[in-house]
C-alpha cells in the first residue's frame, strides 16, 4: 500500500482487549508483550474509540464527520498511517457505532500494514491489544462499542507510580499530589472494574509480571484468548513512537529489579509523605508501608503549599501537555 492510498477491501474483523490502568504502571508494557501473541497487533494509545463513540451515542455525528473526527484526532495521527479511509464511507448520513467498528478495524490494520512484521496473518480475526490507561475509566462506552471486549486492569505500587512521573514534564509535581492522583485513577479503574464484571475483567500487578512473567501471561492469555509464546515473555514487539521518550524498557525482557526500584529513587520523607496520604490503600492492595503508621510532621507553611499545589497541579498539567503537544508536532514534522 502506498502513501496516501485508501484501502479498497473491508477490514479485518477485529476483537479488542483494553489494557488499562493508572499511568506510569506499566500499560505499554503488557501491551507490548499481548502484542506478542499470534494472531494480535499493539497499537500506540488510541483514545479515539470512546471519544467518537460518545459523540455517536450523544449529539449525534455524521459518518463523515465521523471519518473526519478520526483523522484529525492527535493520537491517530501518531499512529503515522498513511492511508486514508474509503471515500464511500463519508457521506452526511447518521454515524452509528457499527460504523464506529468498521471505522476503527480499518485503523488498527492500516496501522499494522505500516509496521514491518505487525501485521498477522490473515484469518479472518485480528485481536487489538490498546494500552490507553483510560480503557478501564472508558469501560461502560468502550463496551457499548465492544460487548465483546476484554478488559486487563495493570496496578503497580503507587510510590513506584510517584517515583516514575515526578521526574516527567507532566503529571503531579509533588509527591503528595502524586498519592491523591494515584487514588483517584485506581478509583476510577475499580468502578469500570465493577461495572464490566469479573467475567470480562482480569486485574494484574506490574511487580509479578516483572518476577514471573511466564505464569501472569499464560493466565492473562487464557482469559483473553490468545496464544502467547516466547516472544511475548521476552518483551513483545511493540516499537513506541518517536514521541514517547518515556519508555526505554519496552520491548526488552522484564527485569525484576525494577519493582523495587522506587526504594532508591525516592527519599525516606518523600515515602512517608505518599504513604500519610495513600498507605491505607497501599496495605489493602497487599503493598507494605515502610514508615508502619508513622506520619511525617509538617509546618503550617508546608500544608499551605500542598493545598495550593493540589489546586495549582491541573492548570500546570494542562500547560505541560500543551507544550508536549506542541514539541511532537514539530518532531513529526521534521521527520
């Protein structure tokens, strides 16, 4: 297929599993490694699948606005396709979530025929394997869009997810901020838990992935569907974009050093301070607090600026985004 071209022929039928999960737990990795597995194809972060669905399911949309929406949507254009949907698919008539489907299939094949060696051969299925780790957060309409999907909710210790996005330009700036963010994106996940049901849901934690993989994927893979081999234990085949430098381990094979890895990163008083916010939870998800039920004490002057970082902390994140989206569309268009 050449640049710019449309496919001609229907896509292949496609069945998602949705990895998901608070950021800076490991969704890309499993990702990469389900990926793996014969017969399915990792694509980056989508975001666009319950996006356009609440447009079909609310306002109502066309099936060119429908078609439009997908391709100026900036996680499909890092997707880097090339191709472009069948023109027949955009007329003025009413968008509905089948077009959604067929819509969405084409994406994830065209994304695989652009990837040297993504692609499975053709049996008529193709299981996407998405790591947004909103896909929990997004069940109830990612559902209304798939009924048949799989959901696997990754956890990983939360001072580990501090450890992990303070250094980052975006995300929480202070580690207390990182505590009360980590609790609301697992709240969010365990209510999509609870409203798709054990029998669509599997959860993981990102330390025994790391320390037996072999074991977490084999029954990940069961519940799921798929055939994973050697391939995926090493890592998977999931090549990150240009513009995620955030990743350097995925890909390569788990190594379990990394799950205690936060103990040197963060400082003693920057542990007390997440688990005087988030220890509860950390106990009862089988995590052991280190500071056992001791509280950091703080001046007036720091709680004071806490409150104002946790107020300040969205407009700060929204900033960051914005000139992180800034940066990758000047990569991208520098090549």
């Amino acid at each position: 297929m050449t640049d710019g071209t449309q496919a001609d022929a229907e896509p292949t039928v496609i069945r998602p599993v949705f990895v998901g999960g608070c950021d800076r737990s490991g969704t890309t990795m499993l990702g990469s490694m389900l990926g793996a597995a014969r017969g399915a194809v990792c694509t980056p972060e989508s975001h666009f699948p319950a996006e356009l669905a609440r447009c079909v399911l609310g306002p109502g949309i066309s099936r060119r606005e429908l078609v439009d929406g997908l391709l100026a949507h900036p996680r499909f254009a890092w997707w880097e396709v090339t191709e472009r949907p069948p023109e027949a698919w955009r007329d003025d008539e009413p968008a509905s979530l089948d077009d959604l489907r067929r819509l969405a299939a084409w994406a994830v094949t065209a994304y695989a025929r652009c990837q040297e060696g993504a692609l499975p051969p053709s049996t008529g299925e193709m299981v996407w394997v998405d790591h947004s780790p909103h896909n929990l957060r997004d069940a109830k309409v990612l559902l209304a869009l798939y009924p048949e999907a799989r959901f696997i909710h990754i956890v990983r210790d939360g001072r580990a997810v501090a450890a992990s996005i303070l250094p980052l330009d975006w995300g929480p700036n202070t580690v207390r901020t990182a505590a009360w963010w980590w609790m609301g994106e697992l709240a969010h996940a365990f209510a999509g838990e609870t409203y798709a049901g054990a029998e669509r849901v599997r959860r993981v934690r990102y330390e025994d992935l790391l320390r037996d993989p072999e074991t977490e994927l084999d029954s990940l893979c069961r519940f799921a569907g798929l055939e994973c081999g050697r391939e995926a234990v090493e890592g998977g085949r999931f090549r990150v974009p240009k513009y995620e430098t955030c990743h350097p381990l995925v890909g390569t094979p788990p190594d379990p050093s990394r799950a205690e890895a936060w103990r040197e990163t963060l400082t003693p008083r920057q542990i007390g301070l997440f688990e005087g916010v988030a220890g509860d939870l950390l106990d009862l998800l089988g995590y052991a607090p280190m500071c056992a039920g001791e509280r950091v004490r703080r001046t007036l002057a720091k709680r004071v600026a806490e409150v104002v970082a946790r107020v300040a902390d969205p407009a700060v994140g929204e900033f960051r985004a914005r000139v992180n989206a800034r940066r990758a569309a000047k990569r991208l268009r520098a090549g």
